[in-house]
C-alpha cells in the first residue's frame, strides 16, 4: 500500500536525515522502525504524509505516485499519532477527535459549532473503539498519559484512514500504558485492516506487536526482517 524509493532528505545546515531509503509496506502490515535517536524515524514519516519535504525520491501510496495533487487525499486516509499526544488541553476529549475530522489548514475551532450529530455520533464512537466513552466530556488535561493517547489515537482513526503513522507512541509511557496502547494499536490494524507503520524504540515490543521491523540508521536502513528472525547481532547492528 505504500511504496518508497530513493527518497533523500538533507536538512539546513547539512543534516542528511534521510540517504536514500527504500521500504515497501504491505496493505494491512503492522510494521515498526526501530532506530536510535537521530537516525531519521520521525523524518521518514513525516515524509509519507508530506509533513515534511523531500529532496529526491518517489513515494506511491495505494500504487499513486504522490504529488502536490495527490498529497491532499493521502493525508485524508492517513492517520498520525505523536509521543506527545499532542492534544488541545482545555478542549473536551469528543473535541480533540472532532478535530481528526478538520483538514489540516483549518484553524477555526469555531467549526466546533458545525459539526453535525453523525460526526459527534462517529467521534463517540471511536472514543469507544479506545476505551474511553466514559471520558469523552472530561478536558483531555484531566487524563492520564495512557487515556491522552488513546484520545490521540480515537483523533486518528475517526477519519477512517488506511494508513496510521504513529511517531513512538509510547516513549511517554509507563510499560503498562504502553502496552495497552500497542494492543491497541494492534486490534485496530487488525479489526479495521489499517496498515500501521510505528516508530519505537523498544526492541521488545517491536518483536511482540509488528508483523516486520526496520532498523534505521544515520537516515539508512541496516535490515529489514520479521520478528521472529530480529535476534542480538541483528540489533547490534543499529544500537552500536
Ligand atoms: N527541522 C529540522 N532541522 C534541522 N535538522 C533536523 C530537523 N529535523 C530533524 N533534523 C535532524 O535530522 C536527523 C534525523 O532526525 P529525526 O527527528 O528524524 O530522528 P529520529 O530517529 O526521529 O530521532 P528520535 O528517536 O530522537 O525521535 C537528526 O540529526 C536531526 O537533528
Ligand atoms: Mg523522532
């Protein structure tokens, strides 16, 4: 469903974040990017839903080579999730995945006031997908780091997309918020066949929740396996 070719990024002031990475990601895989700090995760997938700019290099999405035309409709079937949540704070939990449903150069929150019952009903309906009915008119500043999340991924799928780019959505998390958040990840990709890319940085839960891992290095990949395949030499390769 997503195929990348070549694709280059070099930062101002020289930073080669991205040397020409290759990844082809299968419609309904689950696959993780394991890589240390700095070796161009987060740039790879800003990449993909034009967050970021490319230099060079060509990224098809459902067999569609993306364009300044084609960029639009990719991010309307892309979901993102950040390790920050990124949530507005005293916004009601329905509110921040009501915004899932605004294009990304809307900024009146005063949109609010037109969203009509069917969204309200869908956002609902995603909160319970996560969990979290019972929260949805607490502000999302009353939460625990685990429920911010799962706000954050009710935020993501309320839109349906087919992909879901999440962005180490579990590094603010303690083990057990961070596994219910990867199971939950992983009944998504599954229920819904949404194909999930994911950054992290545990090799753990890269092995126990993704049907392949990548590993990243100075903006180029060093393997490309399944799980059951990943053992020491393998990571050492990155995590030197
Ligand atoms: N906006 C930017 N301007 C300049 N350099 C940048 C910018 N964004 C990222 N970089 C650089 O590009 C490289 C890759 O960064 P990136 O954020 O993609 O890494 P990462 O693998 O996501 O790291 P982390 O695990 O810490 O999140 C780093 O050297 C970083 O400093
Ligand atoms: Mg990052």
């Amino acid at each position: 469903m997503l195929e990348i070719k070549n694709l280059k990024k070099t930062f101002q002031g020289g930073v080669e974040a991205l040397r020409g990475v290759d990844l082809k990601v299968n419609k309904g895989e689950f696959l993780s990017i394991l890589g240390p700090s700095g070796s161009g995760k987060t740039t790879l997938l800003r990449s993909i839903n034009g967050l970021e700019n490319i230099d060079s290099g060509e990224i098809f999405f459902e067999s569609e080579k993306i364009n300044k035309i084609y960029l639009p409709q990719v991010q309307k079937k892309t979901g993102m999730i950040f390790q920050e949540f990124n949530l507005i704070n005293n916004l009601s939990a329905i509110n921040n995945v009501l915004t899932g449903l605004l294009n990304s150069t809307s900024k009146f929150l005063s949109m609010f006031y037109l969203f009509t019952k069917e969204q309200k009903l869908q956002a609902l309906k995603a909160l319970e997908t996560v969990g979290l009915l019972d929260k949805a008119y607490n502000r999302a500043d009353e939460l625990s780091g685990g429920q911010r999340q799962r706000v954050g991924i009710a935020r993501a799928i309320i839109k349906k997309p087919t992909l879901l780019l999440a962005d180490e959505p579990v590094a603010s998390l303690d083990p057990k918020a961070a596994d219910l958040i990867m199971s939950l990840l992983k009944k998504i990709n599954k229920e819904f066949k949404i194909t999930v890319v994911c950054n992290l940085h545990q090799v753990g839960l890269a092995s126990q929740y993704s049907d392949r891992i990548v590993g990243l290095l100075d903006g180029a990949i060093m393997f490309d396996n399944l799980p059951s395949n990943i053992n020491k030499t393998i990571i050492d390769q990155i995590y030197k």
